[in-house]
C-alpha cells in the first residue's frame, strides 16, 4: 500500500520520460540471469520483464525516479557540460527499502541511452533488512527517452 | 526395491508419507499417484486413493505402484510392485548404504497425520535401524521442519533439516505457486533464508528454475544449499560451492 501511494505520488508529480529495457541495477539480468537463459528460458523472460524501468522526472531538476517491480530507485545526475553524458547516481530500493549505490555514466544516443558504471548491493528486504555480504557489480543500462521535449540535463 | 530406488546411487532422495496406521510409505504425496498406480487386478484408478483413509495391509491387498515409463530405464512399468515402505528401505541401506539419503516428507495439511506425528514414526523407524549413511530430511513447510527439529532434540540427535524453496502446494498448481513466489521474492516481499530461518530448518532445497544468485550470495553461514531439479551440469550449479549438492530428476545426489 505505502508503496503503491509512493509510486502514485510520483507519477502525479512529474510525467514519463524514459524507459529502460535493461536497468543498471542490482543483480543486473545480463550478468545474473542471461547466463541461464537457455537452462531456463521462461524464468530469464519473467525476470527481463521485472527489470523493466519506467523513469519519471521530478520538479528537482537533475532528479529523476525509476520504478520496476525488482527496484524503485532514486536517482540524481548532472550533465558533463555539452557533451551529451551525464554522471548518474542512484540509491535503489526494493519496496523503498534502500539495497545499496550505484555511479555510472549515461551517454545520450539520439532517443536511446546507454548506461556503464558499478553497483554496491548488499541486498535486503522488507522481509529480511539487515544487509548481506557486499556484492560489487559492473552496471549496464539500456533506453531509449519517450519526452523528446526533454533537451536537458541528459536525464532529469 | 534397490533398482527402483537407483541404490547404487552414491546418494538418493526418497519421497515418504504416512499411511492411515502411521506407517512411512514411499509414496511422494497424500494420494496414490493414478500415472503410476494400478489396482492389483491391473486396472487403473478411478477415484483417489487417500494414504490417510488406507491402512498399509489395504495398500498392500489392493495396489501396485511403479514409475511411468522411461527409456532410460527399461524394467520401469506402471503398477509393478507392492507400496515400498521406510522399513523396507532402512533393510536395504543396512546391506548397502549410499553416502547419504534425502527423505523428502511430503506432509500435507488437512491430509496428513499431525506434523509431529510424521516426525515421530520416520525418524524412530530410522533411528531403529540406524542405517550407516548421512540423513537429511527435507519438507515443504515450517511445521514440518520444527517436527523434526523438535523430535531429534528431544532425542539427544542431531538431524540435517532443509526447507524446499518455493514451498509446492498441498494439492494445486506447482507452477502457479512457483511463479507466484518468484514473484514476490523478485520484489522482495519474501526471501528464502528468511524462511529457513522462521522454520528453523538447516538450510535450503532450491528449485533450479528459481534459485536467484543473489541467494546464494546472501546465505547465512554455515546454512546447507541444495539445487533441486537440475543437475551438475545446470548453469547454477557454478554458483555453488564444495559443499553444496543437486538433487536431479532421478533421485540421486550429485
């Protein structure tokens, strides 16, 4: 319920202006579930489309949120003067239980982006909170922008 | 008995469950399975056949079980033998023990004896003949799992005890359920370890097609991981490590 009001919150606060079909996340489906794709097709399917994000801006400018049904997280970045890349730093939250941190870089490809940077994930849930061991990935993300009006910063 | 069960195996996994006079048969659930199971004149069944509602002298009188056909396996054939029983069983590892054994309880509520009642009469029959082999049991859910805790604490023993992740259904949809765990586990409404941990179980069976790796990632010391349904060769076998095992689609242990 809390987060349902959450997401509804924030989808009144500010309209649709990504989505990402690989989001740089924690367990990142590339590297965690890609690998058994042929092993388990139906279950890497599931799990491609749980990872889906969509992002909304915020009234903050730089500040955007992501919601899927694996991660809801936070994000924040600044252009890297004109270039068209953007440093990103997020705190991701399952269920807005924070999980860990993430950096990256975020290049502007026309309507799509490409994301790299590294996740610290100590995983957690509301149902288990206290953090496990530390896992340290590399990120990859992958969207395209569905607000073209949206010039910049790269990602608000 | 030995080859139905794959004896020669160096570990098996065995599925057990109470007839109505409180004897372990290793039958995987509260019904005669209709896929397996004959009536002794040959003819297949027509209603169920509740384990709770037969004593083992019914079973024995009006039912042969087998397995469904497999070409891997040319003896296999539907309706072939009486019900196995655990005594049978423990006779067998006596003569020639594998490594370890697995008894997977298939306590079902509503359809069962009392959780406590299923640990006592597997675990005392076990105990009475005390097979030379490593036992760990497995069950589906957290009072079968505090049964046996329970029952081997009260009896100075010690008994390795593992949660089947996700937990099957009494009698529906394994694969809804499945789903319908993963699902939550993805959005982390539920965790396996935290589950084992409510159940107070050893550690966890994992079904292969589930198992995430941060699961594995995220196991608490000392707790025992199992892969259930794949094999040494499945992709998240690599996420093991030494002591870990899999459980594959035979009954064997690797």
């Amino acid at each position: 319920m809390t987060s349902t009001v959450a997401l509804l919150s924030v989808a009144l606060a500010g309209p649709v202006n990504r989505v990402d079909l690989l989001s740089a996340g924690p367990q990142p489906w590339l590297l965690d579930e890609a690998p058994l794709a042929a092993a388990r097709p139906g279950t890497a399917a599931l799990r491609l489309a749980e990872q889906v994000s969509v992002g909304w801006t915020l009234p903050l400018e730089g500040l955007a949120v992501g919601t899927s049904w694996r991660v809801q997280e936070v994000r924040y970045s600044r252009d890297l003067g004109d270039l068209p890349v953007a440093w990103v730093v997020g705190l991701p939250t399952r269920l807005l239980l924070p999980v860990g941190v993430r950096a990256g870089l975020r290049l502007r490809l026309g309507d799509t982006h490409l994301e790299l940077g590294a996740m610290a994930d100590g995983g957690g849930s509301w149902v288990a909170p206290l953090p496990g061991p530390l896992r340290v990935t590399p990120t990859l993300g992958l969207g395209w922008w569905t607000d073209r009006r949206d010039k910049g910063p790269a990602d608000r | 008995m030995a080859a139905s069960l794959h004896l020669d195996e160096a570990a098996i996994e065995v599925d057990v469950f109470l007839t109505n006079d409180r004897v372990p048969v290793l039958i995987d659930g509260p019904r005669l399975d209709p896929l397996t199971c004959r009536t002794v004149d040959g003819a297949e069944l027509e209603d169920d056949v509740w384990l709770l509602q037969n004593d083992l002298v019914d079973l024995d009188d009006g039912y042969r079980c087998g397995v469904e056909a497999d070409p891997a396996w040319p003896d296999a054939r539907v309706g072939s033998a009486p019900v196995h029983t655990l005594d049978g069983l423990t006779e067998q590892l006596l003569a020639d023990p594998p490594a370890a054994v697995l008894l997977d309880l298939r306590w079902t509520p509503n359809v069962s004896h009392a959780p406590e009642v299923f640990a006592a009469e597997v675990l005392e029959r076990w105990w009475r003949d005390d097979p030379p082999t490593t036992l760990r049991v497995v069950a589906d859910r957290p009072q079968m799992v505090q049964a046996i805790e329970d029952r081997a604490a009260a009896a100075g023993r010690d008994v390795v005890t593992l949660l089947r992740w996700p937990t099957e259904p009494p009698l529906g949809s394994a694969a809804g359920a499945r789903l319908a765990t993963m699902l939550a586990a993805d959005a982390g409404a539920a965790d396996p370890w935290h589950a084992v941990s409510i159940a107070r179980a050893d550690g966890l069976l994992a079904d292969a097609r589930v198992l995430r790796r941060s699961d594995v990632v995220s196991r608490p010391a000392g707790a025992e991981l199992g892969l259930q349904g794949g094999s040494s060769e499945h992709p998240a076998a690599a996420w093991l490590d030494s002591t870990d095992w899999v459980l594959d689609a035979t009954g064997g242990v690797q």
